[in-house]
C-alpha cells in the first residue's frame, strides 16, 4: 500500500510538469510554433519528465506501446499511467519541434493504446485522440 502510494504520488508530480509544459505554451503563444512563456523552463521540464520516466523520445518513437508500457512497468505495474504520461509528453514536445509529425502519430498511437487498455474510460483521451487525429 505504501508503495502504491509513493507510486501516484510521483506519477502526480509529473502530471503538475505536464500541466506546466501547458501553461507555459498557452500563456506565450502568439500562432507561431515553439513559442512559450518561458522556453528554457520547458526544456528542463521536459527533459526532467523523460529522466522520470526513465526514457526519452527516440525510445518511445522506435517502439510499440506494448513494448513502452511493459518497459514502463518496471516493477510496480504501473506502465499504463507512465505511458499515458509520455504520450502527453510527447504532445507538449510536438509544440517545440520543427517537425511535429512523427511525436503526434506517435503520441496519438499511445493514447489510443491506453484507451483500449485501462479500465476506465476517459473523455479527456477521446478530445486528446480526436485533436491528434486532426
């Protein structure tokens, strides 16, 4: 039980980054691509995600999602939520990269993985795959 604790815990700390990668591109973003409040502060947030994760982008582009979730269970079986936390991940990088494309696909790959896996069925991934899709 303690250990299932500290497990959200740290998974909500990274949601609170992802929130930030957010904020941070929502309040400077004036339609150019790769703009936010404070860029050196969403590199580092986004670096210190991967390094919690314990993965980073050319992993997660280079393999399946089963492959990342079983990679992302490490010893607590908590790979579902650490994947969807990547795909979100992989969403807030796509506003900073000159090519967008493949980390959409990718992200979009992952949400709709997720969504077809976890027992609860979530709106937010469904708004998520449908901005993806577009």
């Amino acid at each position: 039980m303690l250990k299932r604790d500290f497990i959200m815990v740290q998974i909500e700390e990274i949601s609170k980054m992802i929130v930030q990668l957010v904020l941070n591109r929502n309040d400077g973003n004036d339609g150019n691509n790769g703009n936010d409040k404070n860029p050196a502060q969403s590199e580092d947030l986004l670096s210190t995600i991967y390094r919690s994760l314990k993965t980073d982008t050319a992993y997660l582009l280079a393999h399946s999602p089963e492959e990342i979730r079983e990679y992302l269970n490490l010893d607590d079986g908590c790979g579902l939520e650490r994947t969807e936390l990547a795909a979100k991940t992989l969403i807030e990088e796509s506003y900073r990269s000159e090519n967008p494309a493949p980390l959409r696909r990718k992200a979009r790959e992952l949400i709709g993985y997720v969504q077809q896996n976890d027992m609860t069925f979530s709106l937010e991934r469904m708004q998520l795959l449908q901005e993806l899709a577009d």
